[in-house]
C-alpha cells in the first residue's frame, strides 16, 4: 500500500484523536440518555479544530506529526484564504469524499479539488 495513503490516514486519525477528550468532556455535562443529542456538536468541534488549525498554521496537528503539508492556500488574500478553508473543510461533510483519493492518480481528494489545495509530503 502508498506509504502517502497510510500517512494521511493515520493523520486523519490522530486528529479525531486530538479532538476525543475535547468531546468526552462535553458529554461529561450531560446526561447520558441526551449523548445523541450531541453529534452535531462533534462536527462543529471537528469543523472548528480543522479551520483553526488550517488558517493559523497551515496543517493540522495530525499533518505536522506524519510531515505532511497543506499547499496552495491564499496566503496573501484574507477573504480568498477563508473562502478555501471554509470549502476545504465544509466538502469533507460529504459522505464518499474519504473514498475519492482513489480515484485520481496523485493522491487528490475532493476537498483538496474544490479548494485548488494540495496535500503533500513535507520531508
């Protein structure tokens, strides 16, 4: 299997990691019978820690420990710059998006496309 696919799985992983006890502790306030109630809370949390982590440093955390590199950010337009981030990570909402890195010869995914960013190993 690519080592890339593997890298930017576990990435991906690590920061699902990164934002597990941030969400335990949301459930913690609350009843346990109101624990259905909060998925939409994940996704915001998730949605929040991806738009952060990306307008501020570039990369997530999951990236930076896998030496991975988000490239082609707008760096010097603000509006345009948010625009991307905010396409960026509202495509990964879409169900099948994982899956679609499979289909494109370098590796690209559809929120990658969409927002004319690349994901690349930053050795």
């Amino acid at each position: 299997m690519n080592k890339y696919l593997v890298r930017r799985f576990f990435a991906f992983y690590i920061d699902g990691l990164i934002l597990f006890p941030i969400n335990m502790g949301i459930i913690a306030m609350f009843k346990p019978e109101h624990i259905t109630y909060f998925m939409p809370v994940f996704w915001i949390m998730g949605f929040i820690y991806l738009v952060v982590c990306e307008y501020f440093w570039n990369i997530t955390l999951g990236k930076k420990i896998l030496k991975l590199k988000i490239i082609g950010y707008e760096r010097g337009n603000k509006k345009k710059l948010i625009k991307q981030i905010l396409i960026r990570n509202l495509v990964k909402f879409i169900p099948l998006d994982p899956f679609s890195i499979f289909l494109y010869n370098d590796y690209q995914m559809w929120h990658d496309m969409v927002s004319k960013t690349k994901v690349i190993d930053n050795y």
